[in-house]
C-alpha cells in the first residue's frame, strides 16, 4: 500500500556538469534510501547508475550523500530523513563521480595501501599458532576498529579530505591503528612511518565528523588520536 508521494531530487553528473533531476516516488512502510534509488531505476530511468550488493549493511557499496550527509543508503529509512516531502541524493562527496551516483573508489584503497594499512606477516604456516589475549589493551583497541566495512563515509565527512588531497583519511589512518595495535602484524616501523608523513595523522583537526557519521559506530577519531600519541612517542624516542 502506498502512503503518497515522495519528491526526490538526483544530484548526477551529465558529461562533465552535475546536474538535477526530479522524480516522483511513491512512498511506502520501511521504504529505505536505497529502494527510493531502485525504484527510480526500475520505474523511470533504467540508465540511472548506482551502486549496491549486500542491503543490510555488510558489503560497504551503497553509501551516498543524502540532504548532504553521507550514509549507508540500504540501512537509512526514508522517513528518518526526509524534509517534508522531499529528498535530495548524490553521489559521495571527495571521490570522483563515475557516472550518476557511483564514485571511483581507488583513491580510497590507494590510501589504505599507503598507510600500510595492508597485513605485514611475520610467521609462516609452519610456525605454531600463537595464542592471542582478547582482554589486552592493545586487542580491544585493534577490535575496535576491525568492523569497518569500507563504505566511505567517513572519508565523504571529513573536510580535510575535501581540501588537502593527499590526507590518508580516517578509514586508512583507523585501518593503520588497528595493525598497529595488532600483535600478529610485524608493520610497526612502516606503519608508523606511513601515517607521519606530508598525508598523514597530524593533518587530523579532531572535529570529528568521522565518529559522528560512520553507520558502523566506530571511532576513527580517537584511532587518530592513538597514531598521534604513538608517532610523537617515536619522534622523542620514548617507544611504548
Ligand atoms: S576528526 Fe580528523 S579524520 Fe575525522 S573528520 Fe575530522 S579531520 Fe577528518
Ligand atoms: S570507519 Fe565507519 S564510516 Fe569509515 S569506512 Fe569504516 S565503516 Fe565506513
Ligand atoms: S548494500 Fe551493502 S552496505 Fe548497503
């Protein structure tokens, strides 16, 4: 049964300029963001491109900025963000746009690789399994970051992103935390070399757009604030 008719606006790009486009929507119960865009496919424009895979926010794919906030489009309830009757969609802020609503996400898991956000091994399958102590401090700080599924939108909230391009940003920098605070990754020097350079933590203003948007309630703020504290430990010499 439908309950009216939504107003969405499209922010997409058309050749080189972004444009708008307006579309009616019926509204109905739990309709999400991303069913809004599913239908606007399906019923009025079968070239809009988006993008999606999992919708139940798992595979990270479906973020998008909506009335100017970046979210997970299949976990947001459309009537948790509408303006009266109206909604606009674009795509996510600080990535390229590819096509309508689909960013080019590679600058995204380029910075991961360069915050040597990558697993460094150090033993081999013949070696024994090492036990590891959930209860320490440095495993609950490394769980704490592990839940991220790389959807972006901290990266689209961060102004530092926005005006400073080569910024690893909070995901890779968090990502950087995590193995560091890892006991089976054998990265520490490089890590902590990676996140203090021209990029790298201290360009953070610790505003925190970050923790307040991540759809995962993760912290990449305060995994921030960790790599501080560690790199200026490093530079004086102090070790941990
Ligand atoms: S706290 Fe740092 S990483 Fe997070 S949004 Fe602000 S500047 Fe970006
Ligand atoms: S930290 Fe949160 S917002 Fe950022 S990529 Fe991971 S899950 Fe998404
Ligand atoms: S479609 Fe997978 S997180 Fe939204």
């Amino acid at each position: 049964m439908t309950l009216g008719v939504l107003k969405v606006t499209l922010e997409r790009s058309a050749g080189l300029e972004q444009a708008a486009t307006v579309f009616e929507v019926p509204a109905y119960e739990n309709q999400t963001v991303l069913d809004v865009v599913s239908w606007v496919q399906q019923n009025a424009d079968p070239t809009l491109s988006y993008r999606f895979a999992c919708r139940v926010g798992m595979c990270g794919s479906c973020a998008m900025m909506v009335n100017g906030v970046p979210r997970w489009t299949c976990r947001t309830h459309i009537s948790k963000v509408l303006d009266g009757d109206a909604v606009t969609i674009g795509p996510l802020r600080n990535l390229p746009v590819i096509k309508d609503l689909v960013v080019d996400m590679d600058p995204f898991f380029d910075k991961w690789v360069a915050a040597e956000g990558v697993h460094h091994g150090a033993l081999t399958r013949d070696d024994p399994i090492e036990a590891i102590d959930e209860q320490s401090d440095a495993r609950v700080e490394a769980n704490a970051g592990i839940e991220c599924i790389n959807c972006s939108v901290c990266y689209a909230a961060c102004d530092t992103v926005t005006s400073n391009a080569d910024y690893l940003g909070p995901a890779a920098l968090q990502r950087a935390w995590t193995l560091l605070n890892d006991t089976k990754d054998d990265g520490r020097a490089a890590i902590l070399d990676a996140v203090s350079d021209k990029g790298g933590c201290h360009n953070c203003h610790s505003m925190g757009s970050c923790t307040v948007y991540c759809p995962n309630d993760l912290d990449p703020m305060s995994a921030i604030a960790g790599l501080k504290r560690e790199t200026a430990k490093s530079f004086f010499k102090m070790g941990r």
